[in-house]
C-alpha cells in the first residue's frame, strides 16, 4: 500500500487539489475543504458521527463476510473440479454480468426492508467479484503441485488444503480489496431508502437539506471506512501471504 | 524388483495419439540404482511418472514386487512455495497422520543429515536452488521409502554442488538401503549412480541400450579408467542416435 508517509503526502495532495477546485469553482456545492474536515472533527468529537460509522461499517463487513463465506468454497470447487466447472461455469457468465442491485425489488419482497436486506444486496454483488476470481485462481494452479501431493498419498481433501487453497489466497485477497470499493459503492445505494442511520442516509439526507459541508462530511466518512478495511486486508494479507515474494 | 514389461504410452495431441514410449522392458533388482538418460522429450519424465504409479500405460505391465512405499522427486516445481522448509520435508508425514512429536524428530534429523539446519522456518523462494534439492530430497525420504524416484534431481546446478549432492544421494542409496532410479541428462551422473543404465531414443522413446555398471556405488568411482570407459559408450550410443543411426 506505500508507507505511512506516502499516504500522508498523497492526502494533502488530494486536499490541495479539493481547495483548488473549491476556490476556482466557487460553488456551494462544493465547499472548501478545511470547512469539512472540521465537521467531520467536530462530529466525532461528540459522537454524533460514531454510530453511523458503525452501522455503516457492519453493514458492509457482513456483506462482505457472507459473501466470502459462501463464494470462496464454490469459488474453489468449481475451479478445481472439472466436472463442476464444466457444469458450473455457464451459469457464472449468465449471471455474473446483471446488474444486481437491480434485485432490490425482489430481495425487499422477500427479506423486508431491514438491515439484513441491505447485507444482503451488497453480499450478492461481492460474491461474483469474488467467486469468478477464486475459480480462475484454483482453476490455473500447476498440475505438478498434484503430481507432487500424489506421490505423497493425498486424499482429495488434502488437496484442498494444503494445494488448492493456499495457492489461491493471493488472488483471493485481490478480489476482496476490489469487493471493498464495490461493497462501499452499493453501501450508499442501499443507505439512500428506508433507514436513517448510517453513512449512505447522512449524505442523501444533507443532500436534500442541502447541507453540502454534511454532505462532503458523509462522503469523507465513508472514504475512511474503505481506507480503513484496506489497512486490516493489508494486515491479513502479510500474514497469510508471507511466503509471496513482496 | 521392477520388472517393465513391453510398455507403450501415447499422449493426446490435438485428439491425435502420438506415441511417447514404445515398447519398453527392463527390470531393476531390489536395492539396485537405475539412470535413465535420453535426448530431451524423449519420455524421461513419462517413464519415471508410469514407475511411480502417477500414469498407466496403454499397454504392458509394470509389476513391483510387494507394495513398497515408494519417494519421488518431480522435475522442478515439487516443493510448495507457500510451505516452509519444515513444512515441506514433513507433508507426507501430515497426510498421514503421523503423531506431531514423531514428525518434529524426523524432520530435526532430516534437516540435520542434509545440512539444512537453521533453514526449517525459510520458505523455498528464499533458497538457493542446490538447497531446494537436498529439501525435496528430504522430503522424499521422511517417509522411509523402499523405492526413491528422482526425475533431473540434480539439473540446473554448478559442477560442485553437483558433485557434492551427488555423493550425498549415493550415500542415500547405500546407507538406507533403497531402489533408487535417477532420470538425468548427464552422462557423467548416469556412469557415477546408476548400477543399471537404461539408454532411450530420441522420441518416441524406445530403448536404445541397456548398460550394466556394476562400479557404480563407489564415492571414487569418477576418477577410474572404467569410469571413463563407460562414459565413453553412453557418448557414442546418444552421438549415434542425433545423427539418426539406430544403434
Ligand atoms: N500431459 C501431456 N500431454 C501431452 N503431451 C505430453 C504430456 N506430457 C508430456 N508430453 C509430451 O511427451 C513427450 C515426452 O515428455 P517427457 O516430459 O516425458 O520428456 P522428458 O524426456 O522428460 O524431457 P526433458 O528431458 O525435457 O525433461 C514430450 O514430447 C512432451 O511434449
Ligand atoms: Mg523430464
């Protein structure tokens, strides 16, 4: 990810860049950005901006758990079985390429309207991302690492454990920093209707009262929270992966 | 005992069977060491893979005698590179279940007699390639195979390191009293390890000769006339055969 340093040099930058546009545009839609990071310092201050932060933040690691939960072993199955893929893979390419959030009709329908339908939307959009990933990784693995596991007397769940899903790991935590910006994206579509806590709701709320520093505080937020799960997949990642040359 | 019995294998290419092994027999005797030598692609590697049980032939028998357990070394990639050193050597003994502090004093002894001590936390990314051998050597040998297969275990490495690993699997063979069979490009190391040589064509693989070496085994082999006279026919049978010649 860069050192500490580098993301900090990177933020004033992008700061620089946000005053700039703010001072040349001269827009109320666009306030100045020290205006912001006070609403934002104040906010947290006196923990009005803690719970929707944290709502938020729940809301879009379930989606992400559940997802994972189920599309890594299909993911893995499917890639390393050729029968399964065969049969398995159409079935990916029809759906993989809807829109899903065009769903939310139907998932309304049948979980209601409350937080579980929101985990929901953003688990059934992550699992594509992550499914055709892990199958694609299990799917290219060398055949001699087999070979080798045969020589050794391995059954085919030993091979799922000690081939299969070690080799695949590196691509997998690929897909799962794609699933974050993709899981924070469809966190302020599903924050914008029928709920009013969490990062989604403050800016479409700000946005109607046309608050626009709360607006730009809501979409700061929910920078942090996508910065914030990259910093723990990176934590995961260097445990996992040390054997990966970096 | 491996006794091959006019053995044939085709491989698929592009849905048309090509012959990769033709009619191939010869036997090893228990405790003997055998080196298959032969041009690239000639079926080296199908060979030791039909030895070992990973193909079945198309035709012919390959019978060995009781059910040893048999070690292989594969040609590159045989290690895991998201394992340790440790972790490596010890993996046949995890798969089969093997108690934790049994595994732990095989492998501290493994480590120990192929000078790899201190290495047991490092992943094969992180060694250099001779070491990378003696773990795959290791590996093969933590479960106290009867029969080793070791297809080019010694390719890509300089001339001493070459030399050393090959006095340590000579040791191997000697000391834990086991079949070896050695797939290698180098006549040198065919003459130094194998009691047997069997001697392929170019593809698809047919025997060409079978030579018998009884000197081989003796750590002072290499410096002997014979050594170099057996050599010399290796030379002249793989000459022959680039230039077309049935010999
Ligand atoms: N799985 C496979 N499918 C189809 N063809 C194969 C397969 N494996 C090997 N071959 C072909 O069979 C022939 C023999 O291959 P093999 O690997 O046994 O040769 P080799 O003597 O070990 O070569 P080298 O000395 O380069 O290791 C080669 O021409 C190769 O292209
Ligand atoms: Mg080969």
């Amino acid at each position: 990810m860069g050192s500490k340093r580098d993301i900090f040099i990177a933020a004033l930058i992008l700061l620089g860049l946000w005053e700039l546009s703010a001072l040349l545009l001269d827009s109320i839609a666009l306030p100045e950005p020290w205006l912001v990071v006070k609403d934002i310092g104040r906010k947290l201050a006196d923990g009005s901006l803690l719970d929707d932060l944290a709502i938020s933040a729940a809301r879009a690691l379930l989606g992400i758990l559940l997802a994972l939960t189920a599309a890594v072993p299909l993911g893995l199955a499917v890639g390393a079985e050729e029968s399964l893929r065969r049969r398995i893979s159409p079935f990916i390419y029809l759906l993989y390429p809807i829109p899903h959030v065009v769903l939310l009709p139907l998932i309304i329908i049948l979980f209601g309207i409350g937080n579980f339908s929101k985990i929901f939307l953003i688990a059934l959009v992550v699992f594509f991302q992550i499914l055709v990933t892990t199958r694609d990784a299990a799917k290219d693995i060398n055949r001699n690492y087999f070979y080798a596991m045969q020589t050794l007397g391995a059954s085919r769940w030993q091979m799922y454990v000690h081939v299969i899903m070690p080799a695949s790991i590196p691509k997998i935590m690929t897909a799962m920093r794609i699933s974050v910006g993709t899981s924070v994206a469809i966190l302020f579509f599903v924050e914008s209707f029928a709920t009013t806590r969490g990062l989604g709701y403050i800016i479409m709320d700000s946005w109607g009262r046309s608050d626009y520093v709360s607006l730009y505080t809501g979409i700061g937020s929910m920078a942090m929270l996508g910065f914030s799960f990259y910093l723990i997949l990176d934590r995961i990642e260097k445990r996992l992966c040390r054997w990966t040359p970096s | 005992m491996i006794n091959v019995r006019s053995v044939n294998l085709c491989f698929d290419h592009q849905t048309v069977a090509r012959p990769v092994l033709q009619d191939i027999s010869f036997q090893i005797p228990p405790y003997g060491s055998c080196a298959i030598i032969g041009p690239s692609g000639c079926g080296k590697t199908s060979l030791l893979f039909l030895l070992s049980g990973l193909l079945q032939p198309d035709s012919g028998e390959i019978v060995i005698a009781g059910t040893p357990n048999c070690g292989t070394i594969l040609q590159n990639f045989g290690l895991f590179p998201w394992k340790t050193v440790y972790q490596n050597i010890g993996l046949g003994l995890v798969l089969q279940r093997k108690k934790k502090s049994f595994i732990q004093e095989r492998v501290t002894r493994l480590l120990r007699e192929m000078g790899l001590g201190g290495f047991e936390e490092h992943y094969p990314g992180q060694l250099s390639g001779g070491m990378q051998q003696r773990v795959a050597l290791a590996r093969a040998l933590a479960t106290e195979p009867e029969i080793l297969f070791m297809d080019e275990p010694l390719s890509s490495l300089d001339a001493l390191t070459r030399e050393r690993l090959q006095n340590l699997i000579l040791d191997v063979w000697q000391a834990k009293r086991i079949t070896a069979v050695l797939v290698t490009h180098s006549i040198e190391e065919a003459v130094f390890l194998g009691r047997r040589i069997i001697v392929l064509s170019k593809r698809p693989g047919r025997i060409l000769r079978i030579v018998d070496n009884p000197g081989a085994g003796e750590p002072d082999y290499r410096q002997s006339e014979y050594f170099f006279h057996q050599c010399g026919i290796l030379r002249e049978t793989l000459k022959g055969e680039e230039n077309g010649q049935q010999t």
